[in-house]
C-alpha cells in the first residue's frame, strides 16, 4: 500500500518487521506559521513551502541536549543510541511493547539561520491592497518512526526525513478536509498499532469535530486497511498510549480478565468459547458501597460496562448504582424513591441502561428452570465467537455473570465460566480463584424452582 497520500485522508503509517529488532523514535515539535486566508489557495501555499524546507529542520534528542546528526555522531548504530538515552547498557527488547517503553524522545525544531547569500541582500517589501486575514498556525508534529536496531544514524535522519514529509501531508489533508476558519481548529495527532500487520497508523483527527461526525473518515480508513467494520480501531479513545502507567489509574484498583486465572473446566473434549477483550471484576463491598444482598446485579452491569469501556465503544465513566438507579427512572421505568435504594434489579432492566447509557442493544433469553439452561450452550456458544460480550444471568434473587462455555456436543456436556459479583473482600485473584468465585460451573449451580432472564449485549455496529 503507498504512504504517498494519493487517497487525501489525513492519514500516514510506517511498518514494521520484527517488532523487537525495531526502536521506535517519537519526534515532537510545534511549527508556527501565518498566512493570509484571503488569498486563494492559501493554505496549500502554506504546508508546500513547510515541506519545501524540511531540511531546515532540527532533531535534539530530549534529555541528552544532543542534535541528531550523522556529521558529527558518536554512535555508530542506532541502538548504541538508545543505550544512551535510557542510561543501560543491557536494554530488553523482546516485545513491541519493550520497543514503546524505550521509547527515544526528540524535539523538533526550527532552523532560523540566514544563508550567505540571503545576508547579501537587502528587506523587499510589497504593499498589498484590499482585505487581508492574516492567522498564524500553531501546527503541533508528532511523528512515530520505527529503525531496525543495527541501523545507521544517517539512515536514521533520512527515515525522519520521510515521515515527517508524509506526516505534514495528512495534516494538509485535515486542513482541507476540516478546517472552516475556527479560531480553536487544532490538528491532533493519534497513533494506532494494527499487530497482524506489523503497521503503526497516525490519523489526524480536527479538535472542532466530535467522535461521532468522524464516521465516515473512519469508515474509509477501515476500508482501506481491511480493519473490522463492526469494532472500534481508529477512534480516539483506541489511540496508542506510550505511558501506559497514567492509562485508566483510575480502573488500576480492580482486577481485570479474571477469566485467565481459573481452574480448568472437567468438561473433556468440548468446545471452549470465551469473552474477548478485557475488562473488570465488580463485586460485593467495593467502593465503600454497602451493597451486600442487594447489589449483585448493579456489579454484573458494572463488569459488562467496563467491557464497552475497555473495547473503545464508550468513553463514559463506569455508572455507579446511583447512576443506573437514576438511569432507570429516568425511563420511566422505576419510580423517583428508587434512586437510593438498596432495591434488587434483573436483566431487562441491565438491558434498558445498556440501551439507554451507550446505544447497546441486547438480546434476552430466558429460561423456566436452570436445567433448560443446558439448551442454550450452542446459543451462548454462537454470542461468544460472534458478540464475545459477557452475558448477565438473573433469577430469584440473584444474577451472575457468565464470560465462557465449555459444550461437548457429543456428549452434551456443558459448563459455563461464572464470574460471581457476591465475593466479599480484597482484590486476591488467588482467593477469588481458589475459592471458585470465578470458575467453570455446571447447571446444577442454577435452581430448578426460578425463572432466568440473560442479557446477552450486542456489539454496537458502528466504529
């Protein structure tokens, strides 16, 4: 696929062979020009006389006050580089994920200086009459280049050198495609990792328009790299995070894809089909929330919320039970004392504030009798592969969360992977584990005498 910008999206990518013989180098920097709208084609004027002088540009790589420059460097090799920006000589680079923690940081700038033959001349000035609107643009860089480890520092500069190029371009491309003269108009930069094609995507994004108007870019995007249509990959809220200890600190408390940590199933030879994605273990007492007896269903919405969350599809925070309380009789469909509470709530009201919180439509089984349950293992198995969304089971007084099944259709066998939401206690996946409060369970585990309801959610098709 060419990076030449042919397509005019706001777009540029890099790939990448073997992700930990790769360094990756992040150059940042802020452009600040002006030009008079007035004059047509104004802007085009402008980011062709940027990327006419890119060889003006500088690179000092951060901490070091070092500018980077195959003339006079002192390394011979572009890992001998990064051991010095990271002060180790023994540097682990097993993973992609090592290659973006050491990650080499580089500022960008301006070269200001004069030619000799430029300094021969003197000032020419033109006077220009009729309207003139004179902005200046503060155009913000962020650019990501990936250099196999062996590779020359003069290999180096020329890689920058084309990134940066194809970089500028997609910024043009969002200009032109964007801006409307706003005076708060900012191209944002967002990297995407796309892991089965060893490629890092950079889509510039205008600050003036919402995630939501941005469909159709990202529709074209998805097309044109054969991304999944019904999963979010280039919204913002997907973007590649290179601190990842400041990502969600304020999820960090809960466990996440306890899933991975339970026993195995007794059922032999059968079909496992599990969650996909991540997200987190609610339960009884977190929060300071006193919501033992009552509150398990609140946490098992709680548990699928954080799925959305985790998969890109909502930005919005995880509702606490006031928030669902209030959710629902906002519906109409509980009266105002309910907010408060410390009332039970089933599956069709966890569908009602899927629906109404994030758009999430659900499809809702439901049983007479947890025996029945053993007819539904090809349904949940086909919610599994296709939705891979956790699945909320009520009855009685009580609800559950179901993230797995195990069916052997040969023998009819079948166990489901219970994520329980009445634990009390520390956050020890060990106990939680051990003592089978996440763990596969048979249908003797429902009761026979309750009617069941499951709020299977549905993955939103959009991106």
């Amino acid at each position: 696929m060419s990076n030449s910008n042919e397509h005019n999206l706001p777009i540029s990518f890099t790939k990448f062979d073997e992700p930990s013989e790769n360094i990756c180098f992040r150059i940042k920097g802020t452009l600040n020009k002006q030009t008079d709208l007035i004059q047509k084609g104004a802007l085009d004027d402008l980011f062709d006389r940027i990327l006419d002088n890119l060889d003006g540009f500088k690179f000092v790589i951060k901490n070091l006050n070092l500018v980077l420059s195959s003339e006079n460097s002192k390394f011979s090799n572009c890992f001998q580089l990064l051991q010095e920006f990271v002060k180790c000589e023994e540097i682990q680079m097993n993973s992609l994920a090592d290659s973006l923690m050491n990650c080499v940081l580089v500022d960008l700038f301006e070269s200001k200086s004069i030619s000799e033959k430029e300094n021969n001349y003197s000032p020419y000035f033109t006077n220009h009459k009729g309207v003139c609107s004179f902005r200046v643009f503060n155009i913000p860089i962020d650019c990501i280049v990936f250099v196999k480890t062996e590779a020359s520092i003069r290999s180096l500069e020329t890689i920058i050198y084309q990134r940066l190029r194809q970089q500028i371009s997609a910024i043009k491309n969002c200009y032109k495609k964007f801006f409307q003269n706003e005076n708060d108009f900012v191209a944002q930069t967002f990297h995407y990792l796309i892991s089965n094609q060893n490629l890092c995507l950079t889509c510039i994004y205008p600050s003036t328009v919402m995630e939501d108007s941005l469909a159709v870019l990202r529709n074209e995007i998805h097309s044109l790299f054969n991304l999944s249509l019904n999963q979010p990959v280039v919204r913002r809220e997907n973007a590649l995070v290179f601190n990842q200890k400041n990502k969600d600190l304020k999820y960090s408390k809960y466990l996440k894809n306890t899933h991975l940590s339970a026993k195995m199933s007794s059922v032999k030879n059968g079909k496992i089909s599990l969650v996909q994605g991540d997200y987190l273990y609610f339960h009884y007492m977190q929060d300071n929330i006193n919501d033992n007896g009552w509150g398990c269903a609140y946490r098992s919405f709680q548990t699928i919320f954080s799925w959305f969350k985790f998969q890109s599809y909502t930005q919005k925070p995880i509702p606490t039970h006031r928030e669902i309380q209030k959710c629902l009789v906002d519906l109409g469909d509980k009266p105002k004392d309910f907010i408060g509470s410390s009332k039970w709530i089933g599956s069709m009201e966890i569908s009602f504030c899927l629906s109404k919180m994030i758009n999430v439509d659900s499809k809702i089984m439901s049983i007479s009798k947890g025996s029945e349950l053993a007819q539904k293992a090809r349904e949940l198995q086909y919610h599994f592969e296709t939705e891979g969304t956790p699945v909320m089971i009520g009855g009685g007084v009580l609800a559950h969360t179901i993230i797995g099944v195990n069916f052997d259709e040969l023998t009819g066998s079948v166990q489901y992977l219970i994520l329980d939401p009445h634990f009390v206690g520390a956050e020890d996946i060990k106990t939680i584990s051990e003592k089978g409060w996440i763990g596969w369970k048979d249908i003797k585990f429902w009761k026979e005498d309750s009617f069941y309801n499951l709020c299977c959610p549905m993955r939103p098709k959009g991106y």
